[in-house]
C-alpha cells in the first residue's frame, strides 16, 4: 500500500504558522499571508482518503498570524497574531452554509454567536499574539505572547478574568490538557496552572539546556503537547530536546535528542482497523527539515491495558530529511542512520522546514484522529490519513518518516 494515495498536498499562499481541525472535515489555515482560511477537506467515502479541499472562509488581518484555533463546540475562530489582537469570528452562519440550514438554526436564539452573526469581536493585548488555546469543556481562552503574560477569557462573553504574573520571557506556547484539569505555559521554563479559576500555579517544570552558554541564554520552550489521556506532556524546545513527562509526579520518563530548534509537537491517537487496537504517536518537527514520528506507548488493547512510554527509549529509530510531499511509512522493519546509503539521504535532503503540525479531532470518548495535516516553509500543505499506519509498506527509498516500533 502506497501513502502517496493516501495523502493529499497542494499549495497555500504565504509561509503557514498555525493549523487547527473543527472536525476531520474542516481544517482552519493561518500565517504570513494574514489571511485565516478555513477549508473543507472532501474525502472519498469509500476508502476515507483525502481528495480535494475548498476554501469555504477566509479571515483578513492586518498582520501575520501565528495562531488560530476553533473553540470546542465550533461556534468561534479565535485567529491571532502580530497585530496584537485575537480576532473571534463566528461561525454558525458559515457551518449552515454548508449544512445547508438557516442561521442559527444549530444554536440557541439568544447565543452570543447567533447574536453576533457576522460581527468580529477583537481582544486586544499589550503585545504580539504568538499563542492561544480553548479550554476543552469552552468555559475559557487563554492568549499570551511576547508581553510575557498569559490573559484568560470567560469564552462566555470575553471578558478578561485571569492575567498571570509577568513570565521573565515571550511565552511561545499554552496549552490546556484534554481533561481541562490543568493549563501548561512555556516559555524559558513550563508553568503547569490548574485549569480552573482561581487558575492557581501548580507546579513549574525547569530544563537545563546542554547547549553553550549563548544556547542557554537563547533557551525557550516552542512547543507544548498532552497525550490523549492527559498522562503524560511533551516538551519541545529551541536546543533540539523533546522531555516527556508523566504527570501524576511530574517526572521526566524519556527525552528525544538528536534534532534542532524543535517547533511543532502534536499527539494523536489512532485505531487500526485489523484489530481495532489504540496505537498513539507523537509527531516532532525542527529546523533542519527533520520529522519524527515516536510511537509513543503500547497498544491500548482495552480496559485496563497500561500505557509504556518507556518503551520509547529502546526502540529502534530512523530519522531523515524530507520534502513535504514525500511521507511515507514503512512496515515493521526499521534501520539506523548508518545502514542507509548516504546517496539515498542526500536525495531527499531538502530546504523546507515543517513549520506546523495538527492531527484531526473526532470528537467522540475515543479522541481517535483520522487524518494529520502539517505545512511547510516552502508553502505547501499535506493532509493525510493515519489509519492503519502499521500496514504501510514501501521500498527504502521512500522511507521518509522514522517510525519508532515498540518491543
């Protein structure tokens, strides 16, 4: 089975920053071009597979974006970026479009989103937007950025309800955990706040960098990333380290190194359609135009079944350079760096970075995620099915994703 006809990649204006699933349908769209596109994502329904996309939506600004993200329940698209403001533009009115329903014929009469039709609401902030996340059960919307301080929302009717204290640096990623339990915040280090008021700090999770001291100094955590059950927190960070934490201690249980400036994490889980088995996997992806693809713990075989992510640290791993239109996985065979040809490599070196990575929502008890969409700095864009990713197979020359094969 060939991956290639299992993804779909096309070109997009302007380098994309940020990328968000509403439903493994819909798939929002922002960056460099200060544009938000929301886009349909048309799916053959036999086999599942991406085919097509159509731009049903678009969201100007003033600015480049660097974040954007549907709230839980669809209703807004909350867009952001260096214009330092939070755009929440309303949806209903663009779903019933495609549903081919009235306005507001999914919500409440008297819903701030209904009420609001095609009006913009615009949160402003004291500096530049770099980051922005709605808790899961969409009581709130935490925004932060290069002010150095995380604001929270009540997503009821935006008003301010929470501001930090000030960080000692930008804060470059917030993300709330799937269970809304707790609120993670990087920046030189991670703040783990509890997610509900009074948004109290839990605990802080401090990385000595093992870089120079100029690394130190320019030490900061990009990405942010909770498994689907909220057990563990991925940590990416500007010296190329990936920490995996558990989080019923807070305790480090594996670190990926080997990469360099990590910028994009993202959590899935999978199921496959053999044996109905729950595979997760975490994605990274860095500077150097380097993709990892960790399978990050055991199969969930069903009630009970204990995850493993430190079966991680044993397994054998692949990591090469890509072209983004060139990823594909192979079976149950893995070789290190030094086995494959150095020509081989040198084919699919390439200059394009993976700025962002997302992994579709179903939003069932499951959290399955049916497709991953990732961009990359030469303007392209892939969205591309996971399921089944174990009954890949394809010749060495297309090994492009490293794969990591628990024992």
């Amino acid at each position: 089975m060939d991956l290639s006809s299992d993804a779909l990649e096309f070109t997009i204006e302007g380098k994309v920053r940020s990328l968000d699933f509403s439903t493994s349908k819909y798939l929002v769209v922002g960056g460099d071009e200060c544009y938000a596109w929301v886009l349909h994502i048309i799916i053959d329904e036999m086999t599942q597979t991406p085919q097509d996309v159509v731009v049903i939506h678009q969201l100007e600004r003033i600015d480049r974006i660097y974040a954007v993200r549907f709230s839980p329940d669809k209703k807004f698209l909350a867009v952001g970026g260096f214009d330092g403001k939070v755009a929440l533009a309303p949806m209903a009115k663009v779903w019933n479009k495609r549903e081919q329903q009235s306005d507001c014929d999914s919500y409440d009469d008297d819903s701030l989103s209904c009420l609001m039709k095609n009006s913009i609401i615009e949160l402003e902030r004291p500096g530049l937007i770099y980051c922005l996340d709605w808790s899961p059960t969409g009581d709130y919307l935490a925004i932060a950025g290069s002010d150095k301080v995380c604001g929270i929302y009540d997503a009821s009717n935006f008003d301010p309800i929470h501001e930090t204290s000030c960080r000692s640096a930008s804060i470059q990623d917030i993300r709330w955990s799937n269970g809304s339990k707790y609120l993670a915040m990087g920046d030189k280090e991670v703040v783990i706040m509890n997610g509900n008021p009074p948004f109290e700090i839990f605990t802080k999770i401090s990385h000595t960098s093992k870089s120079s001291a100029m690394a130190k100094f320019r030490f900061r955590i990009n990405s942010l990333c909770w498994s689907p059950d909220d057990k563990y927190i991925a940590i990416g960070a500007s010296d190329g380290s990936c920490r995996i934490l558990e989080t019923a201690r807070w305790t480090s249980v594996y670190e990926h190194y080997g990469m360099k400036n990590i910028n994009a994490l993202a959590w899935g889980q999978q199921t496959n359609s053999f044996n109905s088995d729950i595979q997760r996997y975490l994605v990274l992806s860095d500077n150097e135009c380097t993709v990892a693809l960790l399978k990050a713990d055991f199969d969930s075989k069903g009630p009970g079944h204990a995850d493993d992510v430190f079966s991680v640290a044993s397994s054998s791993y692949l990591t090469q350079s890509t072209t983004s239109s060139d990823w594909v996985l192979r079976e149950d065979e893995f070789r290190d760096m030094d086995d494959v040809s150095e020509n081989i490599i040198a084919g699919f070196k390439s200059k394009a970075t993976i700025t962002t990575i997302a992994f579709s929502k179903m939003g069932n008890s499951k959290r399955m995620s049916s497709y991953l969409a990732y961009a990359a700095d030469d303007c392209s864009l892939t969205i591309m099915r996971t399921r089944d990713w174990k009954a890949v197979f394809v010749s060495i020359w297309k090994v492009i994703v490293n794969f990591i094969q628990c024992c």
